[in-house]
C-alpha cells in the first residue's frame, strides 16, 4: 500500500469525533489489516467499584479497527459503514492498560467486507474481546470488479 494511502486513511480516522473523544491511535495498517489502540482513561470505566472501562469503549474501538481494515483492503476501497459487527467480550481489560484492536478485513465481494477483529490489553495471550463483522464498501472509480 502507498505511503500516501496509508496517510490519507490516518487522515479520515484522526478526524472522527469519537476517535478523537475516546482518544484513539492509529498504528500499523495496510493490506487489509489495521491496528488501532487507546490509552486507559477514567471517562470511560463502566465499573467505578473496579476501574474497567465499559464495553461501549471497547465496542467503538473494533468497529473502528474493522472500519480501518476495510479501507486499507488491496482492492481500493475508499468508504465504509459498519453493517453487522458481533462482539463477544472474553474477559475485563485490565484497568490501567491500554487496549489495542487488531482487525483483518479477509473477504471482499463487490458490496460487502468481511472482518475479524481481536481487542488485547497489556497481556495479548489472553483477549479481552473478539469480532466478526460485515461492512458496505465504496470503492474508486475503475476499480470496481
């Protein structure tokens, strides 16, 4: 993937409200796969009696992982919306730690991405929560198949 592509798509998520309210960080993304993280922070524990943030926190970080994924696929798409996106929630991040969203986009027909995503704390042995998910595509002129 050019470099130009990878920087125009860390464009279009750095931009996005709630990237930016959750306080979302894009790391390593192209070839359909996409790594997006948060730092802990104490907005959004969901749980005051044990510090850990909520599921909608978690939530809204591997839809955006799977998001990202999706447009970093080889086959160009350009725009996405989240269709479908299960999310099993394995156990607790562990407060304090940061959680990071690693999202593969597998399968791409001519309207619709495939996506599997995997959220980690500090121990990435363990998940703190696993997604599948299917999303629209739009993709450039010329490139449609």
């Amino acid at each position: 993937m050019p470099d130009s592509r990878v920087a125009q798509i860390k464009q279009v998520f750095a931009a996005m409200p709630h990237f930016q309210a959750l306080g979302m960080e894009v790391g390593e993304i192209g070839d359909g796969k996409a790594e997006i993280s948060m730092a802990y922070n104490e907005r959004f524990i969901g749980d005051p009696e044990t510090g850990v943030i909520s599921g909608g926190a978690v939530s809204a970080l591997m839809d955006t992982s799977s998001g990202a994924a999706v447009m970093c696929h080889p086959t160009g798409t350009m725009g996405t919306a989240t269709l479908d996106l299960r999310i099993d929630y394995m156990r607790p991040a562990t407060p304090g730690q940061r959680i990071t969203a690693r999202a593969e986009c597998y399968h791409v027909t001519r309207s619709v991405a495939f996506v599997r995503a995997t959220a980690t704390d500090e121990d990435t042995s363990r998940p703190v929560a696993a997604a599948t998910g299917t999303f629209t595509i739009q993709r450039e002129e010329g490139l449609l198949k």
